[in-house]
C-alpha cells in the first residue's frame, strides 16, 4: 500500500493522521484483550481463576442508591444522600430547613 503524502492536502493529511491514531488504539486494544483471553484460559486449564493467581479482588459493584431526600420545589428531583449536596438542598438547609424536612 503505497500513499502519495506529497499531493494531498493538509486537511487530508490530519485525517490521515487521526485514522492512524484510531488505528493504532484499536490495534493495541484487540493484543491486549487477546493476551488476556489467552492468560484466562490457561489459568482456567490448571484450575484456577485469573484474579486468584494475580491477587486482584474482583471488582465491588455497588447497588443504585435509593433517594432520601426530595426537592420540595419539584419532588421529582432527588438525592440519594451519596456525592455532592445538589444546590436545591444546601438551599434548603442554608433557609433553616432540617434534612429531616426534606426526606423522601
């Protein structure tokens, strides 16, 4: 495959260029996923699981949080309790409000 980079103009050659990228990315994505595939197998083969030989823990799933608190503007809008305070709750709390006032 032969490209004649000297006739073609910028535009095209920047998306050369990002085609190239992807290209490479992707390359290095499906080596890496085959060379796990492979180590999964073979420690499958001797009775074993891949995250026991290596030590790693499997990875802790947390459940959806249900919502405690409630807008009193739009009950819609809700708070799991979890992350940052949304605006309307720290409103609320900074106007005298109790977070007992505004649970679910």
């Amino acid at each position: 495959m032969s490209i004649d980079l000297n006739s073609m103009s910028l535009k095209e050659l920047k998306e050369l260029q990002g085609q190239v990228a992807r290209a490479i990315s992707n390359y290095e994505d499906r080596k890496k996923k085959h060379a796990l595939a492979e180590l999964e197998e073979k420690a499958r083969e001797m009775g074993y699981s891949l995250a026991e030989l290596t030590g790693a823990s499997a990875t802790r799933k947390r459940a959806p949080a249900s919502a405690k608190f409630a807008n009193p503007a739009n009950p819609a809008d809700t708070w799991s309790g979890r992350g940052r305070k949304p605006r309307w709750f720290a409103e609320a709390l900074a106007a005298g409000k109790k977070p007992e006032d505004l649970s679910v």
